[in-house]
C-alpha cells in the first residue's frame, strides 16, 4: 500500500543493512584464532598452567565469533521475516479500506426511506420502528411497552 496509510518501508535501506550484516558475517568468519602449540610457553608448571588458561581463552574467543557470526544471520532472517510482515499488514490494511468503502458506498446508495425501518442491534425487539438517533435505552423501553400494551389487548 503506497501513500499516507502505508508503513513507507524503505527496501533499499533494508537490503544495504542486509548487506553489512553479511559482510561482517564474511568478515568475522575468516578470523581464525589457533591454540598455542605444546611447549611454546616453556615447560614449567606456570607455563603450564598459563597454556592451560590460553587454550580455555581461545575456544571461548573461537565460540564467540561462532556465536556473533550465527546471530547475525539471525538478525537478517529477522528483518526478511519483519519486512514480509509489514508487507502484509499494509495489504491486509489496504483490503480492510476497500472493504468499508465498499461498504459505506453501497450503503449510500441505497434509497434513503429504505434505512428508516432498519434497526441492526441485537438487543432491540424485532418490531418496526424508524431508525431515530435515540439512545438505547429509550428504544428498548419503547419497544417494552409496545409489546406490553399488544399483550394487554390479547388479554381482554
């Protein structure tokens, strides 16, 4: 839907955010962080131990661009599946407008004498009365002493 009542997505932004996301996601992916080889640090306790606290940093470093790398398709499936959906509701939108005018058209077209004898609201007995502006409360008293003046006549 195009115009004043459309969400005015920009799919060309859209697509160049894509697009970053991608290549920092191509970007992150060839960043590649190797576990020192045995003995690089000495062959004391320390060095050792210090190997030991390289080797836990560098798969928590590898896990973590595995991680940014993975959420980052994430976030673009996101914005495909937020682009389709504000898709969707500006032609659910634009469909719901069309309805009512519709609607309001046929509505206007009918003769104006044939709208003084309907009254649509389901609380309102079935009689025939014109469609008066009346709150409905006054319409249901009306139409309750109707019915109770026909039920006195058939009495007598």
């Amino acid at each position: 839907m195009a115009g004043s009542g459309s969400t005015g997505v920009d799919e060309a932004k859209v697509n160049k955010i894509k697009q970053v996301l991608m290549d920092a996601k191509v970007d992150i992916d060839k960043v590649h962080v190797d576990k020192p080889p045995a003995g690089t640090l000495g062959g004391s306790q320390s060095a050792d131990s210090l190997g030991g606290l390289m080797h836990r940093a560098t798969e928590r470093i590898t896990s973590a661009l595995s991680e940014t790398s993975d959420a980052l398709i994430d976030f673009v499936d996101g914005l495909d599946a937020a682009l389709r959906a504000v898709k969707d509701a500006d032609e659910q939108a634009e469909n719901a407008f069309h309805t009512k005018l519709d609607s309001a058209v046929a509505g206007i077209r009918q003769p104006f004498f044939e709208n003084l004898v309907k009254d649509d609201r389901p609380d309102v007995p079935g009689i025939q009365i014109p469609f008066i502006p009346l709150p409905p409360e006054l319409l249901q008293e009306i139409a309750s002493r109707s019915e109770f003046g026909q039920n006195q006549e058939g009495q007598k």
